[in-house]
C-alpha cells in the first residue's frame, strides 16, 4: 500500500473520530451543580461538607493534587477538559479554591465517578 493511501486512510479514521466526538457531546445536556472547590484527597479522606480553609485548599492545589467540586448533595464532580490532549483544570478553579460555586458544564458518568466540562463558573453570593 502506497503511504499516500496509508495517509489518507489515517486522516479519514481520525475525522470520523473527531466527529463522533462531537456528536456525542452535541448529545449531553448543560447541568448547574452547586458546591465547594476543595481538594480530591480531602473530599475523599476527611469526609468534608465543607473546605477546612482557603489556605488549604489553595496549597493542596499548589501541589498539583486536583481540585474537584464537592455539591450540595455530597456528590464529587471531577473537572475535565473537553479538549484532545486533555489538560489539568486547576488553572480555571484555583481563583475559586474553598468557595462555594455554580458550575454549568457538560456531566460526564462512568462507574461511579462523574465529571464535568465547565462552561462556566463563579462564585455563589452568602444567601441574606
């Protein structure tokens, strides 16, 4: 087989990977979760309601231990990338370590692990 032919066979493959993607997050709705961003080890470990500080949730993230969304219902979201090479969300979620948020994003179910694509997310105001 020529490489042409090789090439062109690999580039078709990966087009229709690429929108079989696409369809399939076309098909997944946008959700609003409400919680606390607070460091996975924690979330898991301590069995936290709530972050013990902003001081520790920041320097848990610092040392690149993830940070995951902890909802009002006890469920762990577990921020992802949307994209291919995926890439770390701390970035994005470090500005609001210890807060409580709402997060609009695609939720992703596998097992019993849920993730989530944030669309957006901003702190929640202390209700009066």
């Amino acid at each position: 087989m020529k490489l042409t032919a090789i090439l062109a066979r690999a580039t078709i493959t990966c087009l229709l990977l690429v929108a079989a993607a696409y369809i399939s997050t076309a098909d997944t709705p946008s959700v609003t979760v409400k919680g606390y961003v607070l460091d996975s080890a924690c979330a898991f470990t301590k069995d936290l309601s709530k972050p013990i500080s902003k001081q520790c949730a920041t320097s848990c993230a610092n040392a690149v231990s993830p940070l995951v969304i902890l909802a009002d219902d006890g469920t762990i979201y577990w921020p992802i990338a949307a994209t291919t090479p995926s890439s770390g969300q701390n970035p994005k979620l470090l500005p609001f370590a210890a807060d409580k948020v709402i997060v609009t994003g695609k939720v992703y179910q596998r097992g019993g692990s849920k993730a989530i694509v944030i669309d957006k997310i901003e702190a929640q105001m202390p209700q009066k």
